[in-house]
C-alpha cells in the first residue's frame, strides 16, 4: 500500500476525459468488478458467521461491556479503522495475485471490524434486526448501483466532499472516545448517507475513470463502501432510538 496516497482515485476526469475503451474492454471490467465483489462479499459472510459461531456473540459482547470505557474506546478505534481502509487505495497496479490478496485481506480485516457489531445486535435485539440490516443494505446497493447505470450520471463529483466528511467523521468519533460523549443516532443516519455518497462515486469510477485490470481494485473500494453501509444500518437498527 503507497502510504503517500490516501483517496481513493486521483482527479475526477469530465464527461469528455473517460477512460478511453472499447465497448467489449469495458464490459468485461464491470463483470469481473462485480464477480469480485460478489465471492468477497459471499467469503465476508461465511467467515463472519464462522467467527460468531465458533467465539459466540454473547462472549464478545461480554468483552465488550466488562468495562464500559474500555468498550467505548474499542468501538471508537473500530470505527476508525474502518473509515480508514474506506479512504485507502490500492496504489499503483501491482501483479495480480497481490491485488486478489489485498482483497482477501480487506475481507478478513472487515470480518474482525464488524463482529462487535453483530455480537451487540444479536445479543440485544436478535437476529431478525441483523438480517433487516443486511436486507436494507443489499436493497440500498443495488438501487444506488442501478441508479447510476441507468443514468450514467458523473458521481466522481462527489468525491471532495465525501473525504471531507469522511475525516470529520473521524475527528468526531476520535473527540467522542476522547471525551467520551454519545455521538447518537444522528451521526449514524449521516454516515450511512455518505456511504451510499461512496457507493455512488465507486460505482461512477468503474463506468468512468477504470482501465483495463482495475477490476479487483474497483471491488475492493466499492467492497469497503459497502461494508461501511452495512455497519451503519446495523448501528441504526440495533440502536437506543430505532423507531
């Protein structure tokens, strides 16, 4: 990973700067892109399933609320971190059993990412909300994804003010553990917004800014998107204030 390049993608090119390619080329990009995106989405859920069946969500939720401060600076850092890998790239076009092992590894971090969560909504509100959450966010992906296909409308535009929330978020979930204020259910529905605003651009590159070889890049930004969704709902549904 280039640890000089921290955004996803460099410059959002115009409508005259796409990506020069062929019908066929760029055909083929999105199918891979999406099959990539499909087996480390179909691995995410059996790994996560595994996880929670072999540790138990009741024993990590009791990890979590042994001490209350402790648990709020451990979902705060997860939180973090997860933000964080949205931001990430995969620089430069490296061979491409590296890039399937940066997917694989993404899926495995987001499999450790998201267990608290799932180990606090199952314990607290059972399984029927968790799979709500993950229905919604499925339903989400695809209207969002079939919205900018159908309209092949240039969400790159958004990518300035996606970064700019994204570190905000950040900054507040550092300033909350650090300060140790709820940040709410608010903050929730906003980051689950501005996922969908990622879903959006991840989806635009792929019809845009990708070449040839990018697909396994393109899953892995729209795999982190997605997963920064579904933790979100998650986080609504399974929340104090769900109505």
């Amino acid at each position: 990973m280039d640890s000089a390049s921290l955004i996803k993608t460099s410059e959002s090119p115009s409508d005259s700067q796409i990506a020069p390619m062929t019908a066929e080329e760029r055909s083929t990009l999105i199918v891979k892109t999406y099959e990539n995106l499909f087996w480390a989405t179909v691995a995410f859920g059996f790994l996560e399933t595994l996880l929670l069946g072999i540790v138990g969500p009741g024993k990590i939720y009791e990890l979590l609320t042994i001490e209350p401060r402790v648990s709020a600076l451990v979902v705060g850092g997860i939180d973090i971190v997860g933000l964080f890998l949205a931001l990430l790239p995969l620089a430069g076009n490296p061979r491409r059993w590296r890039q399937y092992v940066s997917l694989g590894l993404f899926v495995l971090l987001y499999v450790a990412i998201m267990a608290p969560g799932f180990a606090i909504a199952l314990t607290l509100v059972g399984t029927k909300v968790v799979f709500q959450a993950i229905g919604i966010t499925v339903a989400l992906f695809i209207a969002l994804t079939s919205a900018v296909f159908m309209t092949r409308a240039n969400f790159t535009i958004l990518r300035a003010g996606l970064l700019y929330g994204t570190f905000a978020a950040i900054v507040l979930i550092i300033a909350s553990c650090i300060f140790g204020f709820e940040l709410g259910i608010g903050f929730s529905w906003t980051m689950a917004c501005v996922a969908c605003g990622w879903i959006l651009h991840d989806t635009s590159v792929v019809l845009r800014e990708a070449k040839p070889g990018d697909d396994v890049k393109c899953a892995i930004d729209i795999f982190l998107s997605l997963m920064l969704l579904l933790s979100y709902v998650l986080d609504i549904l399974s929340g104090p204030d769900r109505g």
